[in-house]
C-alpha cells in the first residue's frame, strides 16, 4: 500500500535525522526499502543542516 509505504519512508527520515536506524523496520520485506532511502534522505538533510550551520559561524566569526 501506498500508506505503508509513505509512513515508512516518514519514519526513516525522522530515524535517518536523528542518526539511528531501526533494523526491524529496514528488513520489512514490504516496506524496507522505503524506510533504508527516508534514512538516507534524512541523514543527508541532517548533514546539510549541520554544513550550513558552520558555515554561517564561519562567516560570523571572519566579520
């Protein structure tokens, strides 16, 4: 189902910005796939997050 789908990728997104992984959800035979690639996209939206964040303080601090 869509919905499954959907409210796994969600949570592997939420797992993937918070740096965990639960692996119950990312062997679901039916839904894993979609949580493993919300976990990927939130680990990298965590990490751009982040990048942008030290690049602001060093601009702040090089003013």
């Amino acid at each position: 189902m869509m919905e499954d789908a959907f409210q796994a990728y969600t949570a592997g997104h939420a797992d993937g910005a918070a740096g965990r992984r639960d692996a119950r959800l990312a062997e679901d035979p039916e839904t894993g796939s979609d949580y493993r690639i919300g976990v990927v996209d939130g680990s990298v939206a965590a990490f751009q997050a982040e990048l942008m964040a030290q690049v602001r303080r060093l601009l702040d601090e090089s003013h």
